[in-house]
C-alpha cells in the first residue's frame, strides 16, 4: 500500500475538525495535526514514540479538558489499519489511557460526556484490537489491548459476549498468563 493512501483515512479525520478551535492553547493550532501525521507515518519504534508522546504533550497543553481528545481519537483509530506495527502499538497505548480518562502524565483528564464522545470513536477500532490480540507478542501492547476490547464490550452492548469470548482467550496466551485472572476478571465483568 502507497505511503498516500495509507495517510489518507488519517487525512479525512484531521479535515473533520477545526484545530485552531480545539487547541486554544498550543500555537500554532496545527501542532497537533502535524503530530498525529508523524505518528501516522512513523516505520520505528523510536519514532513512533516520539510522535506519540509529541501528541500526548500537546493535547495536556489543549484548554477544554476533552475537546481535543474527541478529535485525537479517531484519528487515531482510522491509523490503526494502514500504519506500521510500532506506531499501531504505540496509538493502541495512547487510546487505552484516553479510554482511562487520562491524557497525559500531568493529571489532564477527560469529563464523563468527553469520555464517552471518546469512547463511541474507540468502539470503531474493536476489531483492530481484536487483530492486535492475535497478532502481537508484547506484553505491554497486549494489556493494553485488552483494556481496549474490555472497554468496547462495556460501552457497546453488541460487543458485549464478542468481547467476553475474545479476552477468555486471550487469557490462555502464554505472554499473558501472569495477568490472567485480571484478563478473565474483566472478562467476568462483561456478563
């Protein structure tokens, strides 16, 4: 897949939004866009952990609390498909702490109608997850997954038993094993 069509989802979510109005306090407004670009484009770890924490800072110097967070999420799930491995894990770690209501190291968090403007965008990366579960072999990304696909199941009751099945296998993956009652708790919480 060409470098242009991979962006292009993320080029379509970064159009949907007035930056400037969403960035009262990072000058100048395309800031963020730009980073969300570089994380989009990102081929090493390296990289793509400087493009995320470039974002995670910029959205803790946003002024209302979750605007920038609805408008960093999606954009950050329609790269979930296209960009590569490490900016994938590294966009997974960002939107499990925006699905935590976190967003940065400084104690910025999200409203509860932020949340769930949030969470609504999240629900369209489920089977992203789902494929990041299967596919991937840290541990760190896998949690954080599994954060995700818990936090789908809850939010979106069509996902709920999907959810449930996927993370009670998940618990049996040799990575996981010393977290598995955690993973099969949350699991349980999905009944």
């Amino acid at each position: 897949m060409g470098t242009e069509v991979k962006t292009m989802m993320v080029e379509w979510e970064l159009a949907r939004y007035d930056w400037s109005d969403l960035t009262d306090t990072v000058d100048p407004p395309d800031r963020l866009p730009q980073a969300i670009r570089a994380l989009t484009r990102a081929d090493s770890e390296r990289a793509a952990e400087h493009a995320v924490e470039r974002v995670r800072r910029l959205m803790g110097q946003c002024g209302p609390r979750g605007r920038a967070a609805e408008a960093v999420t999606p954009c950050l799930v329609s790269l979930l498909w296209t960009a590569s491995a490490p900016a994938v894990d590294a966009a997974i770690h960002l939107l499990a702490d925006i699905n935590s209501g976190r967003l940065c190291e400084t104690g910025t968090g999200l409203g509860s109608a932020d949340l769930d403007r949030c969470r609504d965008e999240l629900v369209l990366g489920f089977d992203a997850y789902v494929g990041c579960l299967a596919s991937r072999s840290g541990r760190l990304v896998l949690l954080s997954c599994v954060k995700l696909v818990a936090a789908c199941g809850r939010h979106d009751a069509r996902l709920r038993e999907r959810a449930q099945y996927l993370l009670t296998r998940t618990a049996d993956r040799a990575v996981l094993l010393g977290d598995r009652d955690d993973i099969l708790a949350e699991s349980a919480k999905l009944s």
